[in-house]
C-alpha cells in the first residue's frame, strides 16, 4: 500500500512516515499543497494523509483540485481545527475523514484501516492498448506473453500509465521513483526508460513510450490501419 503525507510540520509527517513504514506501508512525504497536489494527481496512491494548514494550497484547495481531476484516493484530513463548520467544510471538499490534532497513532492507523477497508474490492491492475501492468505481481501481459519488470521499472511503468498522455519530465520521475534525497540522475531514467521499451517489444505491447524533448515521456498507443 501507498501513502502519501502531505503535512508541513516536518517533524510529525517524518514520524508519521516511519509509524506507517514499520506497519509495511510505503510511505511518501510532502511539506506543501503545491507539491501534495502535484503527486497526489498521478493517482499511485492507496491513501492520502492530507494537513489542512499547509503553505501554497492549503488542504482542502488539494482535496478540491484531486477531486476535479476524478481521483479517488481515499483522503485522511488532519487539523488542528476541531470546530463544525471546520470539518463539514472538509468532508465537503472531498475528504472522507477528518481527524483532529493531536491524536493517537492508534487512532490513526484505525482510521487508516477503516478508509483501506472501505474502498473494497481494490484495483489490482492497470491497462492501455492491449497491455495490462499487474500490480499486486508487477507483472506487464500482453495476451498470453508476460514479464516481470523490476521495482524501479514498475514504479515507472505505474506513473506513466496514471498519467496518461501528460508528459513527466526526467526530474518529476527521478524525484517520484528515486525520491529527493537521492544522487541519481536523469542517465537513470534513461537508462530504465531503454529497459521498460525492450520490454514492452519483449511481449508484443502496442505501448509506445514517446519522449518529447525538453518535456519528458508519455504513453501513446499504436494505431494499426
């Protein structure tokens, strides 16, 4: 499961964070509105954990910009504002649960688990063209023919296939796949950008992984005459 914190207070989203990474959850975390959108959009997410009082968007612009875009990332809200009108206004941005500061980590991973709960029957797969990733199995099929793609191409394949036909550029993939506080650089994506397409031909896929320059790299289907 992926989770995404959104949360200015450094100190409680990094122990949040490590909280969550003991219970086998793979963790991310955001200090602004700005960047929580912007990750929140590419739709890899299984939870969002989203601060209202948050510098550039506060939280419930984030919860209102990932709705619009017909995301449907479970949203966890957390506030120091207890009042009614405080957490309607939540909920009616697009939160489903809305928990006051402080609270208990019991508490919390409850709430986690309840909104995990509700969502149901999870997606366990995506699909283009005639190509389905696997998530549970990060397994790429195309008919009868599959392959197992590594943990960094998965990750790539994964936010290609959310974000559709917007372009990622090499740093948004490098930040998302390698994360911030690593020294890898844009020879990296390249290089696995070369690997996913061998695969992709591997198995016959009708994905194309079409770079544009300056702006990074989409999908594009094959159109057959």
């Amino acid at each position: 499961m992926k989770v995404l914190i959104v949360e200015d207070e450094k100190l409680l989203a990094d122990s949040v964070k490590l909280m969550l990474e003991k219970k086998g959850f793979e963790v991310e975390a955001v200090y602004d509105g700005v960047s929580g959108a912007e990750y929140a959009e590419l739709g890899v997410y299984d939870l969002l954990i989203l601060d209202v009082m948050i510098p550039g968007l506060n939280g419930y612009q984030v919860a209102q910009r990932i709705r619009e875009k017909r995301i449907g990332t479970p949203i966890l809200m957390l506030t120091a504002k207890a009042d009614l009108e405080d957490r309607i206004n939540g909920l009616n941005s697009g939160a489903d649960y809305y928990l006051t500061k402080p609270f208990d980590n019991r508490e919390l991973l409850a709430c986690i688990n309840a909104l995990l709960r509700r969502q149901g029957a999870q997606v366990d797969s995506v699909s283009l063209g005639n190509t389905i990733l696997d998530l549970s199995t990060a397994t790429l099929s195309c008919g009868k023919s599959s392959i197992r793609l590594s943990a960094k191409e998965f990750d790539i394949m994964r936010i290609l296939l959310a974000s559709g036909k917007n372009n990622l550029s090499k740093e948004q993939i490098l930040a998302r796949v390698w994360g911030f506080d690593s020294e890898a650089v844009e020879n990296h994506v390249e290089v696995y950008i070369g690997f996913l397409r061998k695969k992709l031909n591997a198995i016959g896929s009708d994905i194309r992984i079409e770079a544009i320059r300056r702006l990074g790299y989409h999908l594009e289907v094959n159109q057959e005459a």
